[in-house]
C-alpha cells in the first residue's frame, strides 16, 4: 500500500514538473513534507483537466463518459472504496490527512463537466461562477495545507487568489482557447469593446490583435488586477514557512501580466512567458523576504467598472 502511495504521489509530482512550472518552482521553496500535498492536489486537478482537454477527439458523450467514471472513482475512494487509479490514491490520502472540504472537489468537477458542453460566458458573473468551482475552490483547498495564523480571515484572500491565477491563465491563452472552440472573455466585455468572435478568430490567424481586441485585453488585465489586490493580504496570513512559495507563485502569476502589457496586449503574437532569469530573481527575493512582507501588487491596480 506504501508503494502504491509513493507512486501516486511521484506521478502527482511528475504531472506537476512537466505542466505547471510556475507553480512547481514555487512549491520548492515549501518544506518538504508539504510539497508532495501540494503536487497531489495539482495532480487531481491537470488530470482532470486532460480528460477535458486531451480527449477533443472523442465525441462529446464518451469524454463527458470518461470524467463521469474517473469521478465516480473519486467519490467511491473517499468513501473507502479501494482504487485503481495511477494518482488518486495521493489525492485521497492529502484529503484525509488535512480534512478537506468534500464539496471543494465536487464544485471542480462540476466546472470541469462545463467545459465540455459551455464554449462562452454571457458576463463577467457568468464566468466568476464557472472559476468558483475551477480556481477559488482550489484556494481554499490549498489553505489547510499551507496553514495559516487565521483561517477564516485567509479564506476569501485565497479564493481571490484562485481567481486572479485563472484569469491570468485566460488572458496568457486566448489563442489557446480559441483553438479549442472556447472563449473565457465574457460576451458583455467583448460587446463593450466592439470585438466579436469573428474578429477573434482572424486576428489569431493573423497572429496579431487588433486595436479593440487589444483594449479588451488591457481591461480584462485590470480584472486580473483587482484579484490580486483583493489577495494581497492572504500572503501574509499564511504560516511562516509558506509564505515564501506563496509569495513567488503570486509575483510570477503577476508577472505574466506584465508581459501581456510588455507586448502592448498583444496575446496573439506570443504566448506571455516570465523570462527564466526573472523566474529565479523572484524566487530568490522570495525566500530573502523577512516572514509579514506584503506582496506587490502586479501592474497599475485599477479597478474595472464591473466585478
């Protein structure tokens, strides 16, 4: 049984390496005994996201078949049932060890089964309610493992965090997306800029943004914004020996952001990537910082006109 959970938790570790960088690099600098918690938990959420992501082959009706029964294996584990899957076992062991919220995971699965039948969100709310099950609910799960001096007040920060980590990831990948039949930029924000879809689509296929779509861009960068903001305080709730991984994943989130500004908002003519010395540089201040150093926030912190 000890070997199968080393395995798990290896092949957590192996998933986390290979497509979360950022985050991967900060989680070194968490003590050991955390880290492999903190892969687990990557683990469960890329592997879902490859079922959604890496079938697109298959019909619709067998992907949303494929997460339904890896689920179903899921639950039946936390309820005791023995599994035969190469990860969930560390999945399931991380959740006993530090108690975890159930519904958490049950709210990512529900937005994981969105992005096989939802392809747009009408407005901003619309997708606040998709990212409550794929990126706070992941906060507040991570909370429990990095500890923190007062849980309750560190929840919402963290969710905040969820939130401004997602929406980098959605402003760094429109091409991305787009490739995939997917737009993560709200219906009412587009139609505020004057961008369709269509506009869209050809601008990825000329490889550069047009003066709408950009100005679109640098609002949706002022949503991300005031994410961050709102999780600034969070960093330094969390226990002393976490705030140093928390405070690099924060600053290199951010730093994506910079980049999209850095190429005047144009997410079409490379994929925003934080240089690897900068990387390094980070997570060297990182770990100089004194534990209480408030985080900076990335980039002009102004608020957009809507949530």
């Amino acid at each position: 049984m000890e070997t199968d959970l080393t395995a798990a938790y290896d092949r957590c570790r192996e998933l986390h390496k290979r497509h979360g960088r950022t985050y991967y690099l900060a989680t070194r600098l968490l003590p050991a005994w955390k880290r492999r918690h903190v892969h687990a938990l990557y683990g469960f959420t890329r592997y879902a996201d490859e079922i959604v992501d890496r079938t697109e082959d298959l019909p619709p009706a067998e992907r949303a078949a494929l997460l339904d029964r890896w689920a179903s294996q899921f639950v039946a584990g936390l309820h005791g049932a023995p599994v035969d899957d190469p990860l969930l076992p560390a999945v399931l062991h991380t959740i006993a060890v530090f108690d975890l919220d159930r519904d958490d995971f049950a709210s990512f699965l529900k937005s994981m089964a969105m992005d096989l039948t939802v392809t747009a969100y009408p407005t901003y709310d619309h997708l606040l309610d998709y990212m409550e099950g794929s990126a706070a609910v992941i906060g507040t799960m991570m909370l429990p493992i990095l500890g923190s001096s007062d849980p309750v007040a560190a929840r919402e920060p963290a969710r905040q965090l969820g939130f401004a980590f997602q929406l980098t990831n959605f402003i760094r990948d429109v091409a991305e997306d787009l490739d995939r039949g997917r737009t993560y930029l709200p219906d009412e924000d587009m139609a505020k800029f004057g961008v369709t879809r269509e506009e869209l689509a050809e601008a990825r296929a000329r490889g550069r943004v047009t003066p709408r779509i950009r100005e679109l861009i640098e609002y949706e960068v002022t949503r991300a914004q005031a994410h961050y903001a709102a999780a600034a305080p969070g960093i330094t709730m969390l226990a002393p020996a976490s705030q140093a991984c928390m405070r690099t994943a924060y600053a290199l989130y951010g730093g994506i952001l910079d980049e999209v500004a850095a190429q005047d908002y144009d997410v079409f003519a490379r994929r925003a990537l934080v240089p690897q010395r900068r990387r390094m540089a980070v997570a060297a201040r990182a770990l100089l910082s004194s534990t209480g150093t408030p985080v900076v926030i990335p980039g002009p912190t102004i608020q957009p006109e809507s949530r």
